[in-house]
C-alpha cells in the first residue's frame, strides 16, 4: 500500500491533491505542533481586480505553537460571509463559476469549531467531487501513543519527522511512503530504505491555464484551478505529475 501523510491544509493547490491521487491511502495528520505561518489557516486565490495573488484566512483563537493543531479552534462565523463574498467577485465570470461556486459556499459553510475537523471536511468533499478513491483518513487517536514516545525517548530532534512517518508506514502496513517534491530536502530514500520501506517524491509536471487572459499566476489553491477548469478539467490537470 503507497500512503501519504500531510497535515489538512486550507483549500490546498493542486499539487496536494496530487499527492493524494498518487497514495491508496492519506491520512491528515493533527497531532503535530500547530505552525502560524502555514498553510493550514490560509491560501492565495486571485484577486481579478488588481491581477495579482492574494490571501484567504481562516482566523483561529489563541494562536501558539505548543499547541498541536488537534487542539486548534477557529474564531467564529463571521469571516465566512466575507470570505464568500471575494470568491464571488473574483471568480463569477470564471468559466465555471456557476458549476463551482455552489460546492466551495458548501465547504466553507461546514459546520465545526476545530480547525483539523473543518479542512479534512473541505478535502474530503474537493476529493468526491472531483472522483479520487484515495481512502482519507483524519481521525488518528491510534498514533498518540506514538507521540508519546517520540516526546519521551531519546531521539535526534532531526530524526523525529522520519520516525514518525516510518512508524505511521508500519502501523499501516504501508510499503512506499509518498511525499510532496518539497520533501526532498527533508526525507532521505536510505534511510526508508533502511527501515524496509520505498520513498517517492511528487514530480509535478508544468501546466499552466487561462486564468481571464491574464499573466498566468501558478500554485493558487485549488478554488481558483476549479473555476477556470472545472470537474474534467482539474481532474486531467492532477493527473499531470510522475513519481521520483
């Protein structure tokens, strides 16, 4: 079984869907330290007006990086209103606005204070409607004893992250470990290798599209790679990616 393992990102780009089409099974992975500065509370769509990319935020109550993002709750309901009204202006004469738009209003209307819940709801819906059979998995009690042993023993801090994955791989009955190209710099293949198990990197292939005859603006989230290419279109556009 090829597996791969990322924390729930807010609307992703296409390259994490990538991953996910490339893996039989994907696990959103919550009980790691929470980050500020990553992509799990924000993402970049385009905004038309001024032809440049620009954030969306979730907003989150008591941002601190002891917390593990399992422990994470958004700041209320009353971004999402906001939030809708820029995709809608932005994006109603995308070319596939109209198909689009009622399924990113539904994932942003999901209902539930934690951040990891609230993503993994996103990915999973962005996944059946565009027909990936990956099994998502965002529901990880069974790995909290292992945390607990990575705290505890003795281990390199720089060792930890391949550990984990390796101990995930195992309890999974995983043979290959997938990860995204920017892993490279973090995973080595001997070290897997080592432990019994294969390791492959995303290689995702160039693509551009039109995005309303402007210069093209490469890995926005997936809201803006929908509107422009709609269901057949984003689905042939992340198959567009080899492993290495």
């Amino acid at each position: 079984m090829k597996i791969g393992i990322m924390q729930a990102y807010f609307f992703p780009y296409i390259g994490y869907f990538q991953l996910i089409d490339a893996s039989d099974e994907f696990i959103l992975y919550e009980h790691v330290a929470f980050r500020k500065k990553s992509w799990i509370t924000k993402n970049r769509i385009l905004d038309k007006g001024r032809k440049l990319a620009v954030e969306i935020k979730i907003p989150v109550i008591k941002k601190c990086s002891y917390k593990t993002i399992s422990e994470i709750e958004i700041n209320g309901t009353n971004w999402k209103r906001p939030l809708l009204k820029s995709i809608y202006f932005n994006y109603k004469k995308a070319a596939y606005f109209k198909e689009v738009y009622p399924l990113i209003e539904k994932c942003i209307q999901t209902n539930t204070s934690s951040l990891h819940d609230y993503n993994s709801a996103i990915i999973k819906e962005i996944c059946s409607y565009l027909d990936l059979k990956t099994n998502i998995k965002s529901k990880n009690e069974a790995f909290l004893k292992l945390e607990a042993r990575l705290l505890n023993d003795e281990i390199i801090k720089e060792e930890v992250k391949s550990l984990r994955i390796v101990e995930i791989c195992k309890q999974q009955k995983a043979h290959t470990y997938i990860n995204a190209a920017g892993g490279i710099e973090l995973y080595d293949k001997a070290y897997f290798t080592k432990h019994n198990l294969s390791l492959f990197f995303i290689n995702p292939k160039e693509y551009s599209y039109n995005q309303f005859n402007m210069e093209f603006v490469p890995h926005l989230s997936i809201i803006d790679v929908l509107m422009h290419n709609g269901k057949d279109g984003t689905k042939k556009l992340i198959k567009n990616y080899s492993l290495i």
